[in-house]
C-alpha cells in the first residue's frame, strides 16, 4: 500500500472519532500510565492489516512498540494471538477502535476473497473485484483482496478504460466508443468492451478492445463467446455471479472472473482488543 496515502487516511478516520480528545481515557487514566494490549481473532479467517496496526498506534504516539504476530495473507485460527502493542494506555485505548475497524474490514475482505477462489477452483481464471468499493476505502479494500489471493480490476477512472452499455448508446455503437477512445488515449490504457450479445463480441473483437467482458452471461454462453474471441485478447465474466454459483465457473476458460460482492456484502471478521495495566501483565 502506499505509505502517504495510508498515513493521511488513517490521520482522517483519528480525526473523525477522536475529535478535540478522548474524554474517557483522559479522564480515568494519568498520561504516563503504560500497558499493554493483545489484538486475538475471535473466528477463523484470513488476516490482512499489518501496516494499520503499525501506522495507526504510532501516529497516536511515536514511542508505542507493536510486535505483528500474523502477516497479511495468513489464515488465523480462532482464539489466535495478532498483535501484541505495548506503550502509553491513553494511545492504546484512544486507537483501539479505529484500528480494529479498519482490520476488522480489511481482514473480512481477504476471507471472503479466499472463500471465493477456493469455491472457484480454476487455476486458469483469476478472481478480481471491481469499483463497488466504500468510498474513501477503495485502496485498503483491493490490498485486502490481494491478500485473500485475488486480483485488482481498475483502482478508478483514471487507470483504465471500461466501455460499458450507456457509452455505447451514448456513442452510438461500440466501435465508434473505440475509435473515439483511441484518439485520445496512449498506447499504455488498455480498453474494455462489456458486451451482452454475440454480435457485440465480434464487434468488439473487431474495434480492436483489449479486453472484453461479458456481462450477465451464463457459462454455456461465455463458452460459446469465448470462441468469437482471439487468444490476445483478455476475457472476463461479471454480472450475477454469486458465491453460491461460482462453482459452475470451474471449467471456464475466461481469464477473470469480477466480483463486486468482495467489497461490497463481506462481512467483517470478529477481532478483539485485551488490554493489560503494567505490572499485571
């Protein structure tokens, strides 16, 4: 992840739920008082959020030591150990919660990733996620779902072209979208084409597209499209694709397989704080 963007994030989201101060913690406890808190998973999944855990307590206090347990991308049994964090109780109890949100989220993602290439079982198609992503969370949920060993569709707008079926009506037809597109484009953006009928994949195929994607097709129809297309061209499948069908997917030779689900209808992995004074621990 990149380290400045993720500071700033992380610097907003303290803002947000610290505001002027922690009134409780300020209150109960003197500032020099240290101790000690173990982050634990409360249910089997994947983990993902090292450099959260890092970035998030030393933003709050430069001197607090965390000893990572667990890397990104490591499957954790329930009752595992993460995290242990040591330092000034005010910044360990002040960041607890924004960091176990963020964690929390990021590590659900990678689960539910996991989840879904296991259910897939092709090693020829790669699972990858798409732009439904919470705002302002985009970067930290396509790490989670690297983590869960899937790959990143477009990060945004600006990264890759994706034709879809109201430019097409907008632009009158999908060759004119391409021709348009090639004009004003560098040769290093790829252009993708989603198409819903044969007579769109050829002339996708035919407009030159980098990629083209099918949209709401069911295998038997993604077989027969993926005849209409030559090997230099990359194929993906999107649209009504759950977890509960992916496995009718496992003998398709599209190269990717969009779900949007990853980062939209995950649920959150159950991870806990304990916290320990100085002296009992």
């Amino acid at each position: 992840m990149n380290q400045v963007k993720l500071r700033l994030l992380v610097e907003q989201f303290f803002i947000e739920d610290i505001g002027e101060q922690d009134v409780t913690t300020s209150s109960i406890f003197e500032a020099d008082t240290k101790g000690e808190m173990v982050f634990l998973a409360k249910e089997a999944g994947v983990f993902c959020g090292e450099d959260i855990v890092s970035c998030g307590f030393q933003l709050l206090d430069p001197d607090i030591e965390v000893q990572l347990l667990v890397k990104d991308g490591d499957a954790i049994s329930k009752g595992q150990q993460l995290a242990k964090i040591s330092g000034k109780v005010a910044a360990l109890l002040t960041g607890e919660r924004v960091v176990l949100n963020l964690i929390q989220r990021m590590s659900g993602i990678a689960t539910l990733t996991k989840r879904a290439v296991e259910k897939l079982n092709n090693p020829h198609t790669r699972i990858c996620d798409t732009r439904k992503t919470t705002p302002g969370l985009r970067m930290l949920e396509k790490y989670a779902v690297h983590c869960g060993g899937g790959y990143n569709h477009r990060y945004g707008l600006y990264d890759g072209v994706m034709i879809k079926d109201n430019h097409i009506a907008f632009a009158g037809s999908i060759t004119k979208a391409v021709v348009n597109v090639r004009e004003k484009v560098g040769h290093m953006v790829k252009i993708e084409v989603e198409t819903e009928t044969k007579a769109q994949v050829i002339e996708a195929v035919e407009a030159g597209a980098d990629v083209i994607m099918f949209d709401n097709r069911t295998p038997e129809e993604i077989d027969q499209f993926l005849q209409l297309v030559p090997e230099h061209i990359i194929t993906e499948a999107s649209g009504g694709i759950t977890l509960d069908n992916l496995s009718d997917y496992e003998q398709s030779k599209v190269d990717y397989i969009s779900l949007g689900f990853l980062t939209h209808a995950y649920r959150a992995l159950d991870i806990s704080a304990k916290v320990m004074i100085e002296g009992e621990i």
